[in-house]
C-alpha cells in the first residue's frame, strides 16, 4: 500500500470515528478529532524520514483502462513526493491540527459535522501534494472544493451564502480550465503522468497555450488580481479556523501548480512570459499593499496583505533562478504559518471583543496584553523582521528577481515599505492607540489557545533562524526546476 497512501487516507480514521459517536457527546467528538488529527502529522513525519533517508516512496498501480489496442489508455494511481510537495504536505498536516484545536474552542454548533468536512477536506489537499498522476491531481483537487463550499456557507458570517457562491464558482472556472488542460495533455502525450508530460515534446504553439491556460488556472487559486475578489470575501466571511486551512495551505495549491506544472512541463515557454508572470507579481505585491493600507476591519487587511504577499512568490517564480525559486518556495511556507497564526488571534479576539475593527480596538495591550504582544511578533514577521521567516523568504526572491530583472525589482521595494507601513499602522493602533476597550475582565490568550500559538510562533522563529531546516528539503525540488529551464 505505501507510506504514501497511508498519509493521504489517513483522515478516514477520523471520519470512522467520528461517525459512530452520537451527535449528543461533543466532547468525545472534539477529543477524537484532535487526536485523529495527529495521526497525519506522524505519518507525514514517517514520510519526510523515509525521504531524506533516500527510500523509494513513490507508487504505481494499474488503475483505470479505456479504449482497444491499439488506441488503448491506461491511468495508474500513482503518488510520490519531491522535497517542496513534502515540505507542505507536513504544513498541511500541522495547520490541520492546530485548526482542529481552534475550531474545539470557536465552533459552538454542528460540530461533528465541522469535524467530518474538515477531515474530508485534508484527505483532498494531502492527495493534491502526493499525486504524480494530473488524473489522481484533479480528483483530489475537486476534493477540496465541495467541503469547503459547505464549511462557508454553513459556518461562516453574514454573507456565508454570497461568500460560499463566490468560492465555488471562481474555483469552477478554474477547475475546469484545468480540466481541458489535462484531456489536451492526455490527446497528445497518451499519458497523465508528470514525467511522462515533462519529458514530451509538444509544439510551442500547444505548449503556450497551455501553459497561459495554467495560469489562469492556478491563478484564480493562489490568486492573481483581478482573479481575487472570492478570496476576500471567504477570508472575512468564513469562520477563522477555516480560514487557518484556507489561507495556510489552499492558496498555496496556486504557488504549487505554476512551478509544478508551469515550469516543471513548458520551461521554454515559460521563460517567454516570466516578465508577464512579474508584472503580474508586481500588481499582486503593490495592489494588495495599497488596498490593505486603508482598511478598517482586521480582516480584510490581512486578506489584502495575503493578495500582496503571494505577488512575492509570483516575484520569485518569474525569477526563474535557483534565488528566486527558492525564494517562492519558503514566501509559501512561511506565509502559510503566518497567515494561519494571524487569523487564529483574529478568531480569539472577536470571540472576546465580538468585534475585528481597528478603531474598536485601541488599547488592546492594556486588556490583552498577551494577545497584543503575539500580534505584534506576528505582524512583525509578516513585514520581513530579520530573525523571522517573512525576512529569509523576501530576501531571497529579491535577490533572484534583481539578478533576472532589476527594474521590476526595485519597482517591487516599493511594496516592501508599504507592507511595513500598513502592519505597523494596524498592529499599534490595536495595542497603543487610544484605549478603547475599557472593560475590565476580558480574557487574555489562556489554556488550549496557547497550542496553537506556540506551534505556529516557533515554527516561524525556527526557519527564520535555522533557514536551513527548510532548504535541507526543497533544495532536491530548485535543482530539478532549475535544471528543467537550463541552468
């Protein structure tokens, strides 16, 4: 069956479970989908040894058929991993858990329910990161979009229904783009399996076609303005440990596609549109700093400043050398655990304040002095402090993208010293600014919400310090790419 297997099925433990507890014992339920939520981490951790051990992880099985000799096709279920799809399949699995913990403490009805989508949405992205096969890819990939669909419009705020629509329909479209991607791909290779697909020689007028097809596709997922207007909408709509899953790890499915896909089957071609593909970072980056700049509600802020930071993996694939590539793998990461640990404070302090604005917000340093000093180490890390993860990826894929194109570069600094001033701005209005909440007795970071804090903080502060702890695993995955396009 495999390791790999294992990992990508294991949520099914849980959803077993799950459905053989009555709906009446929430405890029980919470229990075992916290526990159960271990499980893919340790399998994942199995996993990433196996790897670096140098075992053969990857596995092939005859699976569907169609067709007569000698126009006859075959579909393997086949998984594998390289050293970036492994480095977020273990991301996966730790926002899962620490997901899981915060919806414990913030969903308060239809928990099981909560509980079954969830599982059922991680066994989707974990199946997206393990497929070797764009088949299997696509499957795991429309895995993700029902549960989330319904985790939104049932879960979510005051406009869940509008949010959930908005999700569905943009991710439709580009789900079905990708769709015709692969039956093209199949006509003319006879085959979905990526190296076969790689390793194909297409014309350069199919291969550009296709590979623009990709970027809308994954464009709309990461998302690339003006592919973005859903993504705002679900990150203020839907309920903040959803949005930890969301913003974490199912906009990182975009970022994972154009260097998988994009890069990794048409490099030639995409090295004609890399400057297209800059630009558009540059939009992202300076777009989403400006708009995040005027906000009032904490949550469209860091929606806008998600819009902004993703035009800094954009940046760093266009790049297209080893600084940039690896620049775009740890800005994933590392706003994977940023943008989760954001939106769980954001979670606690609506929960205790029932309110996300910043001018309703003054003087949380005196009422929460702890949730304030995490927001601030936080913030901080989001803008690129030295010592934190936002600083290794932000100076590496400038340092690539100055190395290829140097004016789109010093254009893009811009959005650095944007992105300073609108975290600054937001974080010491809410802790410093004119004291607003003046009741006595709220409820400081306490208990359980420390788990998720603790995980998050130290994994940020870890790869800021030891960036090595992350480019031991993605360095196999830049040296592929780069040597995909030539260098």
């Amino acid at each position: 069956m495999g390791w790999l297997t294992l990992l990508v099925f294991s949520p099914i433990v849980g959803i077993v479970l799950l459905l053989l507890v009555p709906s009446t014992q929430a405890k029980l339920q919470k229990r075992i989908a916290v526990i159960c939520s271990i499980l893919p981490l340790i399998m994942s951790i199995i996993v990433y040894q196996q790897f670096h051990s140098g075992a053969d992880l990857s596995i092939r099985v005859p699976w569907i058929s169609f067709g007569q000799y000698p126009f006859s096709f075959f579909v393997e279920y086949e998984l594998g991993v390289s050293g970036f799809s492994l480095v977020l399949l273990l991301l996966t699995a730790v926002l899962m858990i620490v997901s899981m913990v915060t919806a414990t403490m913030q969903i308060k009805k239809g928990w099981k329910q909560y509980a079954l989508l969830t599982l059922l949405l991680e066994i989707g992205i974990l199946g997206v990161f393990a497929s070797q096969n764009l088949i299997l890819f696509f499957i795991f990939f429309e895995l993700t979009l029902v549960p989330m669909f319904l985790l939104i419009g049932k879960w979510g705020g005051m406009e869940k229904e509008r949010a959930a629509y908005s999700y569905l329909l943009y991710n439709g479209i580009g789900s079905a783009i990708l769709l015709i991607v692969i039956i093209v791909l199949f006509a003319n290779v006879g085959s979905t399996n990526y190296e076969a697909i790689a390793n194909a020689s297409l014309s350069t007028e199919l291969s550009m076609g296709l590979l623009i097809s990709l970027l809308i596709a994954f464009g709309v997922k990461l998302p690339i303005v003006p592919l973005h207007t859903w993504m705002v909408r679900v990150h203020v709509q839907a309920p903040p440990a959803l949005v930890m899953i969301h913003a974490g790890v199912l906009l990182k499915i975009g970022a994972y596609g154009l260097m998988q896909f994009g890069i990794g089957f048409f490099p030639a071609s995409f090295q004609d549109i890399a400057p297209v593909v800059a630009i558009l970072g540059l939009v992202n980056l300076l777009y989403g700093a400006c708009i995040a700049f005027v906000q009032k509600e904490l949550r469209s802020l860091f929606a806008y400043s998600s819009i902004s930071h993703m035009g800094i993996v954009l940046l760093g694939i266009a790049a297209m050398n080893e600084a940039g590539l690896q620049g775009a793998m740890f800005q994933t990461i590392s706003h994977g655990l940023i943008a989760a640990l954001v939106f769980f404070l954001i979670g606690v302090v609506k929960e205790k304040t029932e309110t996300t604005y910043i001018t309703r917000l003054g003087g949380l340093s005196r009422t929460m002095p702890l949730t304030a000093g995490v927001l601030l180490a936080v913030g901080l890390a989001s803008l690129g402090l030295p010592g934190m993860s936002g600083f290794v990826s932000e100076f590496m894929t400038f340092l690539g993208i100055f190395e290829s194109m140097p004016v789109i570069a010093a254009i893009g600094t811009i959005g650095i010293i944007l992105t300073a001033a609108y975290i600054l701005r937001a974080v010491m209005d809410i802790t410093f600014g004119k004291e607003v909440l003046a009741q006595q007795g709220i409820a400081d970071l306490q208990g359980k919400e420390w788990i998720p804090v603790s995980i998050m903080l130290g994994l940020i502060l870890l790869i800021g310090v030891f960036p090595t702890s992350l480019t031991h695993s993605i360095q196999t995955s830049v040296e592929a790419i780069v040597l995909r396009i030539g260098g």
